[in-house]
C-alpha cells in the first residue's frame, strides 16, 4: 500500500516537474519569437557539403545560431517531452515509386480531416536541388537529405525543408511550395494568407483563395494537429530511415505501395513520353538491348523496392509493428478493405470523411480521368496495361525484375496470348500483413 502511494507520487511530482519545466521554457521561448525574426532553423547537420546552392545563407544561420544554441537544444528536449507526453500521435510515410497509385492512396490520408497534417512530396525540392548536371543525384548525400527532412516536418519543423525550396523563401514566406494545393492541411483557413495583387501562385490554393505560403503559419497549425502523413516517391532504401523509426519523439508507421513493375513501365512511357522515348522504340521496333543503360535502370528500381520490402517483411526490431506492405492493385480492386486495413495498423480511426471520398472516386466515370487523376474506374485501371504493353517489353521486365514479381506475387506470362487474355489473372492472393 505504501510503495503504490510513494509511487503514485513521484509519479505525480515528475508531472509536476516537466510541466513547470515546459512553462518556463515556453514563456523563453515565446520572449525568443518576439525578439528573433526570422527565427533560427535547426542546424542542418552536416548537410552544407552537399547543398550547391544557398551555401552564403547558411554560413549566416549557423552563425546566429551559435548565440541561441543552449536555448536551442532546450527547446529541442522541450519538444521531445511533448512528444513522447501527447500519446497516440502517429507520423505515416507513404512509400512509394512514380506510377503506383500514390496519390490516390494519399487521398486516404489527406481526406482524414481536421486531425491529420498532410504532406504532398515535399522531397520533391530537395531531389530537385540534388540534381546533378548529368541528371541524376548523389544517392548516398540524397538518403541523408531524404531523412532529416523528413524527421523535421514530422516534428513540424520546416526550416529544412526551406533550405532546399528555390527562390529561398524570404521571411518563411513562399510561392513555390510544390503542389501545395494537393495537400489540403495548407489551404485551410488557418494556413492561408491574404491574396497578393499581381503575386503568381503556381500551386495554388483550389479550395479557397490564398496568398503565397506562410511557412511558420504552416509549422504551427501542424503543430495543432493530432497526427502527420507525408507521401513520397523518393525515399529508395527503407533502411535509410531507420533513424525514424527509432527516434522516441516519433510513432512512424511505413506503408510502402507496389505495383507490378511492367504495369508500371507501361504507365510511364505514357505519362512521361520523353523520358522513355527509348522504350517506347524498342516497342515498336527492334529488340530490346539488354545492357543498356535504361534496363539497367529499370532493375535498379526494382531491386530498390524488393529490398526494402524484403527489409519491412522480415520485422526486424526496428520495424516491429511499423511496416506495412500494401499492393496497387489490391487498393484498386478493394479500396475499402484495404484503406480499414491500412487506418487499422496506423492505429487511427477511419473517418466517414475518408470512406464518402473512396466511394465518390472509385466509381467514377472513364471520362474524368486524366493522366495524374486520381478519379478512374479502379478495377478496369488494373487490367488495362495489359493491352498497352508489347509481349517482348513484359518478357525484358520479367528478366530483369524476376524476383520482385515473385516476392509480391505478379504471374509471370509466357505468350503474348497469355499476356492478354482478361480470364487469366497475373495477380497471386498473397498476405503480407500480420497487424
Ligand atoms: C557557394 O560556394 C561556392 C564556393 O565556395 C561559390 O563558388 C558559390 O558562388 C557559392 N554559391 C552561392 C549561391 O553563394
Ligand atoms: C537535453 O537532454 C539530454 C538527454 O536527454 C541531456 O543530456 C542534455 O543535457 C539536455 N540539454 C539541455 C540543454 O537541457
Ligand atoms: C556523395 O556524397 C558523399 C557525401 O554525402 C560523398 O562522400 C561522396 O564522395 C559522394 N559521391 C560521389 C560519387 O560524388
Ligand atoms: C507568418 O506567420 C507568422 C505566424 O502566424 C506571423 O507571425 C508572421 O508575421 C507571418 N509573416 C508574414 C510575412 O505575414
Ligand atoms: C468499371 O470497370 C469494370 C470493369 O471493366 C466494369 O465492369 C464496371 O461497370 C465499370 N464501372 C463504372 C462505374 O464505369
């Protein structure tokens, strides 16, 4: 009886502790608000060596900085306890590839309401400004990139992020948020400021007429709300955010989307023509060259995707109840199922909200859809690459991704009747959750 009531309060005192703490520190911190414009962002850690551009503003941060740094990392364990005290709270990452549906899963997310704080591929801007001369990126310096950012806007910080936007957003002040309007937490009320006569939105606001993005605004209504979803077709290797999944501040939950790999070149080489123009020869004429660069592309992709499923699959520690393997065309055939299952392991309620947005784009007409829709006849979606792509294109992809066919259970086809015959379905019924 004794020891359950000293327990009880020194339980009681520590609350009592941490709550005066957090009242000092966020009377200091409001004085430091006031006083300190434009805020001071988090140290980039040890990012300066890859960033090409902007370098000028940083060596100023870290100078400003250093004067404000004790408050700094005060605040920063502030904002751990506030974290680790607001229980419940889940930060999702939607994983995914170009072509495989993200966006319509997204929606599931970012139609949750008024709880959830969504991010539409705010990696964009950071593989943009990563991108080398010859097109592509450093993936050791792009991982590390991917990762911070990523842990900062789940904690609501976007000082990060902002490094990476171009223009430099001036004052936290931006009009170049990529694709803002498909996140619907930054075209609420709280996060939309007046319009600018003669200012040029590029992504603007389709709900409601804003101004261009005030980010701090940004930063404090994701701070209001109760859980954080970002979708990204960037991250390569899940093993690279291991630091996520064991921050303490952090409840990361990973879904990783797939799609059968020759749905998804056949996707591609019509959404981005230019960009596969070899492909799309190889499919009307002559063979495919097997050592050429694309192909080798191509494996490298599905290799990525195979690891880390394989990773997610396996549960190691890390992982442990934070993984979730989601197929493409399992959303699309059963997005209520699916989408229960997905709010489910999340550990969040699945809104009516959610629910009337999946019926309402699932059964919408053929004539609605665009190439980046997210309105389509979902179970004819599945089926239609089929007739699109030619046997000798599926056979190249069948080599070159055999395993990652295997591993989420796509048929392999060995004819071209095969490949088109509607009565055969290449898709297995495979499980792979355990939530
Ligand atoms: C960044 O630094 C490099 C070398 O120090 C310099 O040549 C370049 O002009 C700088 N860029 C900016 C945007 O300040
Ligand atoms: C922040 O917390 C860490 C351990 O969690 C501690 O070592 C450090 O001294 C704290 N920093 C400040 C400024 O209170
Ligand atoms: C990629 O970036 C890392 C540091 O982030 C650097 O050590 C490495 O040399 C770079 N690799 C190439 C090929 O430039
Ligand atoms: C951006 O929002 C913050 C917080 O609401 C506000 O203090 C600041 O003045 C705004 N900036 C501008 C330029 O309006
Ligand atoms: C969607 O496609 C399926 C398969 O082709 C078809 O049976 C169904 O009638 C279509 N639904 C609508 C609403 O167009």
């Amino acid at each position: 009886m004794r020891i359950k009531y000293t327990i009880s309060l020194v339980f009681f005192g520590a609350l009592v502790i941490i709550e005066m703490e957090n009242n000092i520190i966020s009377r200091v911190s409001d004085k430091l608000a006031l006083k300190q414009t434009p805020q001071t962002p988090l140290q980039p850690s040890g990012l300066s060596h890859i960033l090409p551009k902007h370098n000028a503003s940083f060596t100023k941060l870290s100078k400003t900085n250093s004067a404000f740094s004790l408050i700094k990392r005060r605040l920063e364990n502030y904002s751990q306890h506030k974290e680790v005290v607001t229980r419940g709270r889940k930060h999702i990452l939607l994983l995914a590839t170009t072509r495989t549906g993200s966006s319509f899963v997204g929606e599931f997310f970012n139609q949750q309401g008024d709880n959830m704080f969504f991010l539409f591929e705010p990696l964009w801007h950071v593989e943009k400004m990563l991108t080398l001369e010859t097109g592509g990126t450093n993936a050791t310096a792009a991982a590390k990139a991917y990762r911070d950012v990523l842990q900062q806007l789940f904690l609501c910080d976007f000082s990060l992020l902002e490094s990476f936007i171009e223009p430099l957003p001036v004052n936290h002040i931006t009009t170049g948020l990529f694709r803002r309007e498909s996140s619907s937490s930054l075209c609420q009320e709280s996060v939309c400021s007046p319009v600018i006569k003669g200012v040029f939105e590029r992504y603007r606001c389709r709900t409601r007429r804003c101004g261009p993005l005030n980010l701090t605004m940004a930063s404090e209504s994701c701070l209001q709300k109760e859980h954080r979803a970002i979708k990204s077709v960037r991250v390569r290797q899940l093993e690279n955010l291991r630091p996520l999944a064991e921050d303490p501040r952090l409840d990361v939950k990973f879904i990783q989307l797939v799609r059968d790999p020759r749905a998804v070149l056949a996707s591609r080489m019509v959404a981005f023509a230019a960009k596969y123009k070899n492909w799309k020869q190889w499919a009307i004429d002559g063979e495919v060259p097997i050592d050429d660069d694309e192909v080798r592309k191509l494996k490298w992709n599905c290799d990525n995707i195979r690891l880390s499923a394989e990773i997610g699959l396996r549960q190691p520690a890390w992982l442990r109840r934070r993984y979730m393997l989601v197929r493409y065309e399992d959303i699309a055939r059963f997005p209520m199922r699916k989408a229960t299952e997905m709010y489910r392991f999340v550990g969040i309620p699945f809104t009516p909200q959610v629910k009337s947005w999946i019926l309402k784009n699932t059964q919408a007409s053929k004539e609605t859809s665009g190439v980046y829709s997210t309105q389509k006849n979902s179970s004819e979606q599945v089926e239609k690459w089929r007739f699109s792509l030619p046997f000798k294109i599926a056979r190249v992809v069948q080599k070159v991704c055999g395993p990652t066919l295997k591993l989420f259970g796509y048929k392999f086809v060995s004819s071209e009747e095969m490949l088109t015959d509607k009565s055969i379905s290449l898709i297995e019924d495979k499980v792979f959750n355990f939530v």
